[in-house]
C-alpha cells in the first residue's frame, strides 16, 4: 500500500492542494511498518491534477488536513481513498498512527 501526505515545512500541510511536496509513503499493513518514504515535489496547482497524477504514482490513500470535496471526489473515481481532519505532524508518524488505528482527524479544515 501507498500512503501519501501533503507536506510543506516537513509535516503535514493543511491545504492539500498548496503543498510543496508530497511524501510516498509504501506501508505494510498486515505488519503495520513503513516500507519506503519517498518525497517527490507537487506538480504546478491545476485543479483536477493531482488524483490522476497520485494513480500513476500508485497512491492508495491520502493523509491531509483538508481538501475540497471535487478532489475528494476525483480521488475516489480512482480508487483512492482519502482521509481529511489530520493534524500537522511530520509524515512518518501519521503513518504510523494511521497503521496502529490510532490516527486522530477531525473536521475538513478545507472549505471549498
């Protein structure tokens, strides 16, 4: 599995979509470790951009703080899940949480 997160400053960005880069985070879930962390910078701001360019990459999920509900939607079109209300943190430990079921989110901190 590949876990992607919205980074800027090395943790967690708020905004999905104005991030600098994203970490790639390969995961083994049946044995909740990290596999790989890859972190590749964000492509230009376009809307509708980054599900398709997170499917060729073979993004599963995505971690992010908040995101309109378009790309929530274009994500799942493709078969990506998405989990919104994450706080800022550096990647490898929301990952972790994320693994263990212990991952805290709260409310979509996006609003369009």
């Amino acid at each position: 599995m590949k876990i992607a997160i919205p980074v800027a400053g090395n943790q967690l960005c708020l905004h999905f979509g104005h991030c600098e880069r994203f970490a790639m985070i390969e995961v083994n879930e049946e044995q909740k470790t990290i596999l790989n962390v890859e972190y590749v910078d964000a492509p230009p701001h376009q809307p509708g951009l980054l599900p398709p360019w997170m499917k060729e990459r073979g993004v599963n999920l995505v971690i992010a703080g908040g995101m309109g509900a378009r790309a929530i939607g274009l994500f799942n079109q493709l078969g990506i899940q998405v989990l919104v209300g994450a706080s800022p943190d550096v990647p490898e430990n929301i990952v972790k949480a994320y693994l263990d079921g212990t991952l805290k989110t709260g409310q979509n901190v996006c609003d369009h």
